[in-house]
C-alpha cells in the first residue's frame, strides 16, 4: 500500500502561504492582479478560467478579464496584451493558448513580458528554469509536481529522479527542477529503450508521457515515489485516470500521487502563487 | 584500446563548410564579422583571442578589435557594447568574461543581443539551447562535444547518455543537446550518489567535471564512447590532461576524445561557424 500524495493539503499550505503574503502587500498598497487574457468561449478555457478566478478570490488576488471574440483581428488582441504588459497594476497574466489561427501565437508568446509570466510560456521564464535564476515563472504543472514533493518532505538530494516526457510545460522543466534540487534527472521519452528499466533505477518519477494508463507495473519497485501528471477521461471506466495504471503502481511503490486529487489540485493555486510573486518582486 | 576521436578532423570539416558559406555569403555581398570585445590584457583572453582570429582568417570571417583598459568607466564599456549590438556590420559578439569588477558582467550579460550571442552566454541563447529553436547559439564547447560525436558518427538516438557536470558553459547544455538527439540523457554532479555506477550505464559519456584527472576505470565499462572536455595542466605530469584519467579509461571503452587535441580543438571552429551562421539567418 502506497502513501497516497494528495493535491489538496499541498494547494491549501500555499493558499495560505499566499493569502499571509497577499495581506504584506495590500499594507504597502499593492493588491496582487492577475489578468486572464481570453479568446473566444472554449469550454478548457472557461473551466480552468473559473478554478483560477475562484483562486484568486480565495487568497484576496484581484482578477481583470479580458475577453476578445473568437474572431478578434490581429490589431485589437496585440494592442490589449501590449496594454496588460504595460499596465502596472497588473502583475501576472494568463493568456490562454492556442489562440484562433489568425493570431500569430509565436508572436503573442515572444511579446508577453516575461516578468509577468505567470505561466511560464515564455522563453524568458524557460531561461529562467534552465539557469535556475528568477527570470519569469516555472511552467505551473511542472512546478505543482515539485511542490507535492516538498510538501510530503520527499528529499531530493543525492536521489536518481526519472522525467517520462520531455514536453516544454513538464517533462524538460521537471528535469531542470529536480537537478536544482540536487537530484541526478534522467529525460526519458519516446524514443528511450527499455523504458521500464530506465525507471525502475530512479527512485523519484514524474510521469507525464501524455498517454492515458500507459505506465504499469513493469516500470515500478519498490521504495519510489511517483508523481502522476497525467489527466484522462476514461470512456471505458468512465471516470479521470493518469498516465499511469494506479492499480498496479499502488501496491509496489511508496508513494504515489492520485488521479484526480493530486498534480491537477495544485496547478491552480501555482499560477495564483505566482501572480503573488510578481508583485513581491516588483514591490521589492 | 579505445578509437581516438581526436578533434582536428571534426575541425577541418567544420571549417570547409564554413568557408564554403562565406563564399556564398561574400557572393551577396555580406562579409561574415565577429566583434571581439576585450577589457585588459589577460592571458588567457589574450590566447583565445588570437585563436579565434587565426580560425576567422583561415575562413574569410572579418574581425572588428575593440580593445578596452582594464580601468575603463562602465559608460564608455556599455556605450561599446551597445554599439556592437546596433552595428548591422557586426554579426557576432565574443565579450571576454568575467568582466572586471567595475563593470557590471551580469548586465553585459543581459543586454548582449542574442542573435550575435555567438558564445552562448545570454538567456535567449540558454532557452534556445533549452527548447531546441534558433534563438541565439548554444555555449560552443557543448557543441563541440556534439560535432565530435557528429563527425564521428555516433549514434545518439536511443542510447543512454551520461554527463557529469551541471554547468551552463557545458554540462545543462551537453544533455539537452543530447535530448535533441533523441539519446535519453542523466545528469550528474557532486551531490550525485555513487558516481561511477551512474556512468556505468551509459553509452555516450560527456565529461565536464572540472576536476583534473577524477573520473578513472572505475566509471567505464566496454562499448562506451567518452567525450573529455576538460583542460588542465599537470605539474607533475608537466604537460595538459583532462578530466578522465586517460590511460585508465583507454583500454576499457570503444572510444575517447584526447586531451590536448579533443575538444578543445574544436571550439573555435564552432564560435566563428556560429558567426557564419548568424551572418546567414540575417541574411535570409
């Protein structure tokens, strides 16, 4: 039987980490704001739109939406996220992606000011997780993995640490963060041979292959932390399930993060967590 | 007994494809120039500058001297480094470094344009190196371990590959570069726990420890290929070595770069190709 890694307590220590921090701000006179710039009415948006707001509200982070028609033209959406890098009550935005293919969503992305990046998209915040420096912001997921890992005391120094995915919003940047962290990282991917018995010499692993269950008991042993970033709805069991088969890591590893309930409960308060450092940077 | 893969055939390749592009180039009437921005006299600037020059020469790359005292006023340096950031004449930019201690090296740093950034020292060129996009150049002694194994013809994809080091001149860059290539990279360091058996398991082994003489037989097995970037002088020995105690590892793996003759033989053809390269993307 695996500890099980819960998201929640992890998402509620920040929150209240962030809510301590929200109320020193708002005493020097700066209320953290965070500017959710949206496109069009896609049901993704609108749902991580609400969890983000609800967030916010939560912890005293002020929200300024922006909401452009599906059918924006190119002028109009760059001069309102040319307004949003420039405002400086805003300290943080989200800007949805991908955009409508009118917009050049290279171009939006190399334009958002990294020190408002809250997303961690730009490649400012990707120089920065590389560097290990405070340029921009670490992908949100990759970073909720790392803090589950934190919270639940897992060390990381002098441990092997496994990435399945090389992806530029977890597999890379986890592999950055667990180096920082004084884990030896190995990237596997696609094109990895024996896949299985790469992980099974790593004794912490964040899974996001992107596939759904595709990770089962030949990839375990025992005594591993996993971490599972995956989310997929499972026709078949007719409910959310990771990247991995849960039933066969459970009983062989440590501990392993759920699905629902784990990595996708702490992505949120993440991003809010960010917008709050945004303006501690700024107000410092 | 190991092949040798020695460094100067990789950098005579290198330099014929470059010199075939300067004539393209020179035909459009562009004549590839790299900038070299020195502060004093130190030797080893001193050295790497005149090796740069010889390797510029050799190719048809043009070399613009701008040579500063080791007392100059931080408005006179970044008023020369502004105008070699704005100079369209100008293709690349080699600024020795560290700086000295009246001039600010990390702004340097960070206002050095990227696109002439051809020693891979700012953060756009850090993220391009991170995220596999031409934005700036990669730190040209991790290329050059690269074009070794290039030249060679060692297979990346699939194969397990180890470095040891974590720096961002070489190691960070060596195993994205090594993600690119579709090998499955683990990067090692001083807090990495049990070193030698790490490396055991990898085919492909980048060596950037720093350390003179420190990795020996017990971090080898058969059928590896070793790449050794490290550079130091040997009192006892009186002459230059690498990090790998060569005549240890030599008899166990498939292959190894010497040192002198290895890497390091290689790295000025990859700045100055990288000036070529510049010269080229502008050129587009």
């Amino acid at each position: 039987m695996a500890e099980l890694y819960k998201g929640k307590p992890v998402a509620d220590a920040l929150n209240a980490k962030m809510a301590a921090d929200v109320t020193a701000l708002k005493e020097k006179g700066i209320t953290p704001t965070l500017a959710i710039l949206r496109v069009g009415e896609r049901d993704d948006d609108l749902s991580y739109e609400r969890g983000a707001m609800k967030r916010c509200e939560s912890v005293g982070v002020a929200v300024k939406n922006v909401v452009l028609p599906a059918d924006v033209d190119p002028d109009t959406f760059f001069k309102a996220l040319d307004d949003l890098n420039n405002d400086p009550a805003v300290h943080g935005i989200l800007m949805f992606r991908p955009l409508p293919k009118q917009l050049d969503g290279e171009k939006a992305r190399k334009m958002l000011n990294p020190a408002k990046d809250v997303d961690g998209c730009t490649d400012g915040s990707l120089a920065g997780v590389f560097t290990n420096t405070e340029l921009g912001f670490p992908p949100c997921t990759a970073q909720a993995a790392m803090e589950i890992l934190d919270f639940y005391g897992v060390e990381c120094k002098g441990k092997r640490a496994a990435v399945i995915g090389r992806s530029l919003v977890v597999g890379r940047p986890a592999g950055m963060m667990l180096l920082h962290k004084n884990a030896t990282p190995t990237i596997c991917h696609t094109r990895t041979v024996d896949m299985p018995s790469v992980i099974r010499e790593a004794d912490i692993v964040i899974v996001c292959a992107g596939q759904m269950e595709a990770i089962g008991k030949e990839y375990f042993r025992e005594g591993q932390v996993v971490i599972d970033v995956g989310i997929h709805y499972s026709d078949e069991k007719q409910k959310l399930v990771g990247d991995v088969k849960f039933d066969e890591a459970e009983p062989i590893v440590a501990a392993i993060s759920p699905v629902p309930g784990g990595v996708g409960s702490v992505t949120t308060s993440v991003l809010v967590s960010h917008v709050v450092e945004a303006a501690k940077r700024i107000s410092q």
